[in-house]
C-alpha cells in the first residue's frame, strides 16, 4: 500500500509539472511572460526537466524575469544533467564562451555536452562540433566532417557549404571538386550567400 501511494505520488508530482510547464508555454504566447515565467519556475523546482530548459529561456532573454546568464546557465545544466539536448547544446556554448581558457574541465565537459546534443539529432550542435572540431588548436577533420554532415543532412545550409569546403580542400576526406560543387549548389539553393559566391 505504502508503494502504491508513492508511485501516485510521483505521477501526480509528474503530471503537475506537465501541466505548469504546458500553463507556461500557452502563458508566453499569449504575451503574459510574467505568468509564464511563474508556470516554468513552479515545475522545474520540481524536477521537470522541459521546464527547467524554459527557465533557462526566461533567463537568457529576460522573458518574464530580469536577464541572468548565470542563473540561464544553471537552469540549462539541471535540464541538461537530465539529457535534455537542447539544454545540452545551450550549456556547452554558455561553458564555452563564457569559461576561462585555463579551465580544461569546464572545455570537456561542453564537448561532451555537445556531443550528446549532436546525436540525439540537434542540428545546432552537429553544427557548431563540426566547425570546432575543423578549427580547433589540433583539427580534428574527419570528426568535424562528420557533424558537418549530420547537420547538413538536416537541413542546415551553411554546414552544407562547409562540407562542400572541405571537399574543395581535402579536410578529412579526399579532394574532390565535383562533390563539393555539389554541395555548395545545394547549399545556394537554400538561400546561403557564401556557397553562391564560392560557386562564382
């Protein structure tokens, strides 16, 4: 009986939070970010882990509160810890440019943040890896080829035309200037300005 209780106590916990987070969103479109605000904070205080991603929102945009990245950031890594990919990729860029250079710890941690955005499908981060990783102190180009690729296959026009640059150029894969024609076609066809003039 003492089960049971508690695993109604858990669901009923879970579906509050749903509900507060659903107040929230319809709150914020409606313009109230106050109320929506309120709604967010209630359930992620509570663990929900898509309401402590719209915290985070809140913070970074100063929606419905006053504008704290810090605040955003720790709202971002309590989702994030809860695998939430968008949070994921959110956390890792606040670490990222907002972390001493001597702090190896914090680098790693939002690689790795990065890294499971990247594969639970967010184009954003499968596009910001594969520039790190082509950029970084030590390229790492068949890793940053790889995100190019993932993002550009989602639809992300200027991943496609880093990826017709590194066939161009033969960063981690063999030159091949017919393919990276191709990509940077595609790419112009969506609208990206620097595919059109690599193309000219």
């Amino acid at each position: 009986l003492e089960e049971a209780a508690f695993q109604l106590q858990q669901i009923f916990r879970i579906d509050i939070s749903i509900a507060l987070n659903i107040l929230g969103i319809e709150s914020m479109r409606a313009g109230h970010h106050r109320i929506a605000y309120t709604c967010f904070k209630l359930a992620a205080d509570r663990g929900y882990s898509k309401a402590q991603f719209n915290v985070g929102l809140c913070y970074e945009h100063g929606r419905g509160t006053e504008k704290d990245l810090e605040k955003a950031a720790f709202y971002y890594f309590r989702a994030a810890s809860s695998c939430h990919p968008m949070a994921q990729y959110r956390y890792a860029r606040y670490l990222l440019s907002h972390r001493p250079e001597n702090e190896w710890d914090r680098h790693q941690k939002a690689v790795t943040f990065l890294e499971q955005a990247a594969m639970a499908g967010i184009t954003e981060a499968q596009a910001y890896l594969g520039v790190f990783y082509m950029k970084g102190l030590q390229p790492k180009e068949k890793r940053g080829l790889k995100y190019l690729q993932l993002a550009a296959k989602s639809g992300d026009a200027q991943s496609r035309y880093h990826v017709g640059v590194c066939y161009e150029k033969g960063l981690g894969v063999q030159q091949n200037v017919a393919e990276a024609m191709r990509h940077y076609r595609q790419s112009a066809a969506a609208g990206n300005r620097d595919a059109r003039e690599r193309l000219r």
